[in-house]
C-alpha cells in the first residue's frame, strides 16, 4: 500500500508501507505524524480530504485527527472517482505500469520515480480544481454516469 498526499499545489510525500502489511488504525496514524502536519503546513492547507477506508474513519484516527486540529472534509463511501487523488493514483497506475517492473523493488522504485518525476504540480493543480466541475456534474445528472 502506498499513502500520498496532493493539493492544488503539487505531490507530498509517499510513503510505501511494506509487502502485506495490513494498515490498521495505529499504523495510519504513524504515517499522518510522520507527514500530514507537514505537508499541509508548507501547502498552506487547512482540510484533509480521505476516503472511508476502516482505518481513516476509525474512532482512534478521528480523535487523532481532532486532537492535532485537523480539519477534515465529510466524504461520502463509495464515491473516490470524485476524490481528486484518485486521478493521480489512475495515472501512476498507467505510468508505473509502462515501466513493466518484474519484482516488488522493481515495482516499488518505479512508484517512487513516478512519484517524484511524473506527478507535476501542473498535474495536481488540475485534479485539485476540477472539483467544482465535477461536483456540478453528478448533481446535475442527480448521480448517474457522466464525462467530466
């Protein structure tokens, strides 16, 4: 599992936890200290936005979250096509894949080049303010498919 973070205004850090390692409350927690505080800080970011995933939701990571005076934004469940991470992860998905890595370091050092080199701010800056868009459009097509 990787965790990453974007905003308008670029990539933060990725971490990649290691192979088979379940993430569970505690473990989630260990990765925002170690990272959450300080990419919102030099984005200048006031929410954080995640999906429902056990572990972003549990009792522990939202008293957690509280207790540091993190904002977050409500997210309904089933609806990550309209997180604007999800883009990114679709696309390093693709640009890993085109590096065709053969093992699990091959793998995990294409994700961090991607990362680091294919994910531009431009990138981010364009998931981060299609929100709007994107929001107008499943309310206009009251939840149906649509193109964004």
């Amino acid at each position: 599992m990787a965790w990453g973070c974007i905003s308008s205004f670029g990539r933060g850090c990725l971490t990649i936890l290691p192979k088979n390692e379940t993430v569970n409350s505690e473990k989630y927690i260990k990765v925002l200290q170690q990272k959450l505080k300080i990419f919102m800080n030099v984005h200048g970011c006031t929410y954080f936005m995640q999906d429902s995933a056990p572990c972003h939701v549990s009792k522990k990571t939202r008293n957690w979250l509280r207790s540091q005076k993190v904002r977050t934004i409500d997210w309904p469940g089933n609806s990550p096509d309209l997180n604007p991470i999800e883009n990114i992860w679709r696309c390093m998905k693709h640009k890993v894949a085109f590096r065709y890595p053969s093992n699990l370091a091959d793998l995990q050092h294409a994700i961090r080049q991607v990362w680091a080199f294919e994910i531009t701010d431009e990138l981010c800056r364009k998931c981060t303010e299609s929100m709007p868009r994107r929001l107008q459009a499943v309310i206009a097509n009251k939840g149906g498919i649509t193109k964004y």
